[in-house]
C-alpha cells in the first residue's frame, strides 16, 4: 500500500496498489472491492495503447498507464492498522463527471458516523467534495462493495 494522507486521531489513508492488497482489504472488511479493483485494472489494461511497435517493449509505461487510468482505491486505517473505510476516487483523485464516488464501512457500513472528519481530510487531501449523500451508494443497507 502507498501513504495518501493523515486523518484526525491517528487514522491515515493509503492506496490499495495490488490486486492481493485489495483481495486482503476484501477479508478484513468484509465486501468485494477486490472484484472492483480486478475490473477496473482490466479496463485500464485494455485502454493502453503501446508506444513501440517491437514485441518486448510494448508492456513499457503499462504499469505507469494503469495507474492513472484506473480508479484510485484507498482504505483508511488507524494506528493499529486495523481496516475503517474503503474509498474508490476516480483516476488521479481528479473531479470526473459521471464518475460514482463509493466510500463504505466494515460489512458495507456506513462509514461516516465514526469518520466523517478523515474522510474530509482524504477529500481537501484531493479537492474532492466527499458529502455522505454523494458517497455512501446504500442508504443503510448492505450492498456488494
């Protein structure tokens, strides 16, 4: 996992990097962001177009490619390092029309009651509006994030 930012009361974000990261995120806060995270790096992978021509140089600036075009994952962890919320940002933390902000709890919980100042800190962190009605897609209920 990569640092992003801190958050309030010694809680920090990171970057899930890798699909075993994501597929560990998965386990430890019970919902499906590693099935996300495989789809969107898939569309990422197919969107890239090689700069050479020459067989064993066309995976150059792949991982470079799918890093910016995919979707940013990032889990919020305390000092413990125990899992608090998932986030899925568009690519490069950048304002993307259509683009559906998730944010969810442990079980798909709503997150926001016990961390709503760290998700305000990961959105001033990218100059993203992170409003619960916006990000949390299930009213309550479980969901398949």
């Amino acid at each position: 996992m990569d640092y992003v930012c801190d958050a309030s009361k010694g809680r920090t974000w990171f970057r899930i990097a890798t699909a075993a990261e994501a597929a560990a995120e998965s386990a430890l806060m019970d919902h499906a962001v590693d099935k996300h995270f495989l789809r969107e790096e898939s569309r990422a992978r197919q969107s890239y177009v090689p700069t050479s021509p020459v067989y064993i140089e066309q995976e150059i600036g792949l991982k470079k490619h799918i890093r910016r075009a995919m979707p940013l994952f990032l889990t919020l962890r305390d000092g413990q390092g125990n899992g608090l919320a998932t986030a899925m940002l568009p690519p490069e933390g950048k304002e993307e029309s259509g683009f559906r902000i998730i944010i969810v709890g442990p079980g798909n919980r709503d997150p926001y009651p016990d961390h709503r100042e760290a998700i305000e800190a990961l959105g001033r962190h990218y100059g993203l509006s992170l409003e619960r009605e916006r990000c949390y897609p299930y009213g309550g209920g479980r969901g398949d994030y």
